[in-house]
C-alpha cells in the first residue's frame, strides 16, 4: 500500500513550508530513515526523512513551491506498486475534515462528501475560505477577496464582523482624494500609497499627482542603477514582525554605562575554569545572560508579554541571543537560564550559535522566548537601541568595552565601559520598573558578589 | 380570584384565562360544548373547565369515559352536523388513541368533501415535562400534528395569548390544535384585560426586542427564554425574544425579518429535538435570511429518549434557561474579536 508524504508540521506556529529540494528522482528507491527532502519553514530549514522504505512515487510539489502543512507531496510506493493504486492530489485535498479535529454537534457538509467523483471540483471546494453566509454576502456587497481576512468565528469561520472589519481597514488604509486625482492616478498608474496629500487633511488633489508624474519620471532612470531583490522568507517574517512590533508596542528606552572593570577581570579570571568544565570560550554575552538570568528571576515584570490585554508573566528564563548569521539575524533561545550555571549558560549558548551558523536550528529552539539579548560588541558601537522582539516586554542592547574618562572621587579617571540600553514595553513595563531591573543588572555587573548577598 | 396589577389590568393565571375564554365564548354561541375526562362536574384536572357544568348545564359539560378515540369520534361527527365541540386531552400523550379521528377524518372533511362539510372542532391537549408524571404522560407532540395540512395549531405561551387565541379558535370553522404547557396552568401569570379581544392566527409575538440574537421559542419555553435574555442583557447581549403562537399557521415572515438584523438564532421547543417543529422553524430562518446568517442556527428540544420519571432525569432531557444561554452564546462566538 502506498505512503503518503504530506508536508510536515514542524512546530507551533508552522501553517506552511517550502519545498527546498527533493534528495531522490520519481522511480528512485528509498529506505525508512534516509533524507528524502528538504524544506524551508519562516523559521527554519529541515531536512525530512523518508517514513517508509519503498520506491519514491510522483512527486506532486515542487522545489521552491510553498504548500500548506497536511498537503500531499509525494508518495512512497511499494516496489511494483503503481501510482493508480494511491490517492490523487485533488482527492486528497478534498477531504481535509477527516484529518482535523471535528467539532461536536453541527457539521457542515464535509467537502468531498457530495461529490467524491469529481474530484476537481472537490479540490476547488477545499480552497474555499470558511465564512458565514452573511459574511460572504458582506464580502460580496463590499467588493472585498474573503481570501484575504482573517475569520475569527469557530474554526477560523470569516464572521460578517470581520468583513465589516476588513472594510474599514481597507478604507482607512485607501488615501482621501479629489476625483480628478482618483481618475489622473488610475490613467498614470500611480501608485498612491507614495503620495501624500496638499489639500486639507491630506486630501491628494490633481497637483499633487501631477508632480507624482514628474518625480516618477525621475526614478524611472535611477530603476537603471538599482536592483530590486526579494528577501529571504526569514527576512520577510522578521520585516513584518518588527514593524508590528515597532508600530504596536509603545517603546521605550533606559540607557546606562556600567563600569566593566569587574566584568573584564572576571572573565579573565573564569576564562579558563569555564574551558576546562565546559570545552568553550567564556564570552562577554555568556556573562552578561548569566547575570540577566538572575535580575530576570527577582524582576517577574521584565520577564513578561503583553498578551492581547493581559500580562504573561513567564515563571522561566528563557533567554534569547540574537546570533548573526549568513541568512540575516536569528534568535535562538537558552531555555531555563534561571537554572543554569555560568558554564552550563556558555556551553548552551556556544552549542546554539554554532547551530545557527549551520542554519540548522530547530523550532524547539527558537521557541518561548522570555527576553532577547542583543549584543553588538564585537563592533564599533558604543550604544544602541533594540526594537523589542514580540511578545517579550523587554530587549538588552549591549554595545562595545571601551575605555572612557570618568569622575571618581573628584578624579578623572580611565576606566573601561560597557552601555546598556533596556528597551521596554511599555504597556507592561513602567519607568521606574525597567530602571530598577537596570539597576540590579548594573549592580551585579560592576558588584558580581552580591549574588552571594 | 384576580389580581389588580400597577398598569390597573388584573392578573389571571392561564387555566383562568381559558376559562375566561371558554365561559365567554359559550355564552356568544350556543353551539359550543366541552366534552373529555372529568370536564363536566368536576371540572377538570386542570381546572379549565371548572364552573361550565354549572352555568351551561350538562348537556354542554359532557363527561366520558376514558375513550379518546370514542369522544373525539363523537366530537367530529357533532362538529359536521353544526356544533362546535371543544374537546379536552388530559394528557396529550393520549392523543395517540384519537389520531385517526383528527388526522383522517377532522383534518380531511373539507377537502374530501369538496367543501360541502366542515368541521369546527377544538381539540385541546397537554404538553409538557418537568412534573414526574413519567414517561407516558409529560410529552409534547404538538409537531406531528403541524405536519397535517388541515390543523391549525396553537401553542400559547402567556395568559393574554391563550385567551385571545382560544376564542379565536372557537369561532374558527375548521380543526384546531390547542397544545397547553400542564406547567404553565396555575404557575404562569399574566395580564389579561377585560374587555373583549382575539388574536388573530399566524401572527408571531416579539415578546422582547433585541438586536444580537434572535431566540425563538413555543409554548413554556418562551418563559426561560425570557429569563435567559434577561441574564443575557446583563452581560450586554440583546436578546430578541420571539413567539410564533401558531404553528400553523406560521408567521414566517416576522421569524425571517429578526434574523436579518440579529443575523443569529436560537430555536427552543420543549418537543423532541429530532424532526421537531425547531427543525421546520429553522429551516424557515436558513431559507428567508440566508444571506444574513452569521453562525449556525442552534435547535434546543426535548433528549431523544423517554421522558424519564426521576426528576433530576427528567429536567437533564428538557430544554431551560442554562441550556438556552450556553446555545446563544455559541451563536456568539468570535463576533466583535
């Protein structure tokens, strides 16, 4: 009997995946265990062994081509076997209520149920977005794609609130103008999201379309020397997730120096203890997520999420370091820091940096996030500030050592500095609570000893 | 005994407004006689008959033996020959025994005759759980008889309504179904004026208007629909409440209108679920405002089983305010995230 080979749900948050590369040829043998794929979710890229030994049968999607989890991407016939004797695509995907959890009581007519022959039809069926018939009407009245809102009724069914919803945002989203403009843009083919508006309350008006026209004109030959590239899935997710975080979560920013004398001896001094224990390299970042840890666990609030008006307080530490890679900025996750010593904190975070670099992390290690530690001090950068990464409250920035004169007693004197910048959320964080976590971090920076206390 | 409530109409419970209903109409017309189980001298089990042996004398308070399909055979054959005979089930389960004198003989005359014979019959009967009386004796089967063209039937849930609609029914040339909630008798309490007044048949009552979801119901339900849209409101959600009163005829359109701008329903009726009149009342609402509705329709109806006799039981089968709440809030989901 033939094995379906559907595309895999790897993790949470996962809804659809992008075939990278197929390891085997139609025709081709295949044992249990062997690699048969590759695939690329937002987050990550896995390679897929093969579940069942056999011979690789049509191949139904191909590299570079982004299916939803669940969807049929090949089959595993037994040798002999021919591909007759298994399902078709559009059958499959005709009956996808078999495979998800039903809902008790009321059911609507599964799709494939009606008409299991035709199976063209069955499989258009199954692309239907799931709405309300007064939804669909909405829809219809108002010109809108129900592919493109969101349901927020049972199962994901589009409600006629969402529609109305989607109209308004639409609305909100379309610029005000003046017919003449309306007509001038769509004869032009402007695009009016570029345009801002001279007339009252940014109404666009015919003169602002018209020197559109001349500045496009102008672009037009720059087009020449640029290139328009289409960034990785990764980058795309992480643009989207940092604009809604930017735009969404109120910000705002706590920025202190630290001495870092104590800081540099100390590493000096545990430099070769934590080799020793642990087989790596004590660095600035294992430190300082060490001594975050440990802030973290007396300051619940900072190790929190706003949670669509909630606060998530996290009881573990689970702290992300933002690792830059050859595929752009990842952020993998040391779960439970709170537990962990100094060496078991530096091993952890070598293991998953060097993971990174491989782009081999899994979902579980980018998952649960509780705080994210972004430390650019292996470059020039004195200080900056982190866009938070959501749902986390709160993001370290750290910038370089670097010597700089300071008053001590009446004094002038050099001493090594590190800046911190706490970026904060500010609809869980308030001021004074992000400046006394800052505090006890700066504390346990320059005074390591009062762990002890 | 009446009740002199602050608007200055009084009270009656609703065996004393059929009462009313019934002494009125016999008086207007000589042709109307009751006729069942222990309406005569006693007065019947229920008390609606109460005072007609009395006034009218026996001829017009006719006692039986227990023989329903007998007197109701009688009652058909008076009504052809031009009286108006009102007939009593004491429990509506025993309406299986009278079946085929009111859906083969009542319910066809007129056609069968070509119109030459009519048959102004009223049949009234019980319905209703919740009392321990088990399982032969709580159903409520006024649907199989909305499923006979030919009857008309009538499912009151307030006194004012059962008033205005019995005599409605009796002055109606042709058969008519009168269902009665045995709760609802000495329990349900309401305003009934005075003066003279009918209600005409198929004409729903909104019994309380609303915006967010529309709740039909029938006969006692209508009274836990009340009290679930009271509890509703509390928590902001506006609870249309809707009586068709008649089964047939059925004021559809009244039904279809409320769904339009609730765009949600809820249907209860104390009748089995499976097939029952929230089935055909549902099927109204999908096909007049399909275009308006934003969740499925819930149907709440009696547990497909018997009615059993523990009472703890027995109110799990049937449908109340709980249940009612649960269903509408089902409706609700996901609306306004």
């Amino acid at each position: 009997m033939a094995v379906e080979i559907v595309m895999p749900r790897m993790g949470l948050t996962m809804e659809e995946g992008t075939i990278l590369s197929w390891h085997k040829r139609e025709g081709e043998p295949v044992q249990a265990g062997e690699i048969l794929l590759e695939i690329e979710t937002d987050k990550v890229s896995a390679e897929i062994e093969a579940k069942a030994s056999g011979v690789l049968g049509k191949i139904l999607v191909e590299p570079g081509v982004s299916v939803p989890i669940g969807t049929p991407i090949a089959t595993i016939l037994e040798p002999g076997e021919t591909q007759a004797a298994t399902v078709t695509v559009e059958e499959a995907a005709a009956q996808p209520s078999q495979s998800s959890p039903g809902r008790s009581g009321f059911q609507p007519a599964a799709p494939g149920a009606t008409a299991p022959g035709n199976s063209k039809d069955g499989g258009a069926k199954d692309t239907r977005p799931k709405a309300s018939p007064a939804a669909r009407r909405a829809a219809r009245e108002r010109n809108l794609e129900l592919k493109s809102i969101q349901g927020h009724g049972p199962g994901g069914r589009i409600l006629e609130s969402d529609v109305k919803r989607a109209a308004q945002e639409k609305r909100q989203a379309q610029p005000r103008m003046t017919p003449v403009a309306a007509r001038m843009a769509a004869e032009m083919e402007i695009d009016l999201s570029k345009i801002q508006g001279s007339g009252p309350r940014g109404l666009i008006q015919k003169s602002d379309l018209s020197a559109a026209a001349q500045e496009s004109a102008g672009t037009a030959a720059l087009s020449d020397q640029s290139e328009l590239v289409t960034p990785s899935r990764a980058r795309q997710i992480m643009a989207e997730r940092m604009a809604q975080s930017f735009s969404s979560a109120p910000h705002f920013y706590l920025m202190v120096d630290a001495n870092a004398n104590t800081l540099v001896e100390l590493r000096q001094a545990l430099l070769p203890k934590v080799e020793s224990k642990a087989g790596v390299r004590l660095t600035y970042t294992d430190l300082l997520a060490f001594f975050l840890a440990a802030a973290l666990r007396e300051h619940e609030m900072v190790n929190a999420a706003w949670a669509g008006g909630q606060i998530r307080l996290n009881r573990a530490v689970n702290l992300g370091i933002a690792v830059d890679t050859e595929g752009g900025l990842i952020v993998p996750v040391i779960h439970g820091a709170e537990r962990l010593s100094l060496s078991e904190v530096a091993q952890r975070r070598a293991g998953l940096v060097e993971t990174a670099r491989a782009g081999k992390l899994g979902p579980d290690d980018l998952a649960a996030g509780t705080f994210t530690l972004s430390n650019l001090g292996g470059f020039r950068v004195d200080t900056f500030n982190a866009v938070l990464n959501p749902p986390q409250a709160a993001i370290l920035a750290v910038g370089r050592i670097h010597e700089k004169v300071i008053p001590v007693a009446g004094q002038a004197v050099i001493q090594p500095i590190i800046g911190l910048s706490l970026t904060c959320d500010h609809r869980v964080i308030d001021g004074a609570t992000g400046a006394r976590f800052l505090d006890r971090l700066v504390e346990l920076i320059e005074e390591p000893y009062t762990m002890f206390a | 005994m009446t009740v002199e409530t602050k608007t200055g109409v009084r009270e009656l419970t609703f065996a004393q407004a059929l009462r009313e209903a019934l002494h009125e109409e016999m008086q207007r017309d000589d042709r109307i006689f009751v006729i069942g189980e222990d309406v005569g001298a006693w007065g019947g089990v229920f008390r609606v008959t109460e005072g007609i042996y009395d006034k009218f004398g026996p001829e017009r308070a006719v006692d039986t033996p227990i023989s329903e399909e007998g007197f109701t055979g009688l009652a058909v054959g008076a009504a052809m020959t031009g009286l108006h005979p009102v007939v009593e089930i004491m429990f509506g389960d025993f309406i299986t025994l009278a079946m085929e004198q009111i859906v083969n003989q009542a319910a066809k005359m007129r056609y069968m005759s070509g119109g030459q014979a009519e048959v102004p019959i009223t049949v009234r009967a019980t319905i209703g759980a919740g009392r321990s009386s088990g399982g032969q004796h709580s159903q409520s089967l006024h649907a199989w008889f909305a499923h006979i063209p030919g009857l008309k039937v009538v499912v009151p849930a307030t006194p004012y309504d059962a008033k205005g609609l019995l005599k409605t029914a009796l002055r109606d040339q042709n058969p008519v179904m009168f269902f009665e909630d045995k709760l609802m008798y000495a329990k349900v309490k309401g305003e009934v004026p005075e003066q003279e007044y009918t209600i005409p048949f198929g004409k729903a009552d909104i019994k309380r208007p609303g915006k967010d979801v529309t709740i039909v119901a029938l006969s006692r339900m209508v009274h836990a629909a009340l009290a679930a849209a009271e509890k509703l409101a509390e928590e902001g959600i506006q609870a249309e409440v809707i009586d068709p009163r008649t089964l047939t005829p059925l004021d559809r359109d009244t039904l279809i209108q409320s769904v339009i701008k609730t765009q949600r329903a809820v249907i209860v009726d104390m009748g089995y679920h499976d097939f029952g009149a929230t089935a055909e009342l549902a099927a109204t609402i999908m096909n007049g405002a399909f275009d308006y509705i934003d969740a499925p329709i819930e149907r709440l109806g009696a547990t497909q089983v018997p009615i059993p006799f523990s009472p703890p039981l027995e109110m799990s089968t049937i449908p109340d305010e709980e249940k009612i709440i649960a269903a509408v809030k089902r409706t609700l989901a996901g609306r306004g995230a």
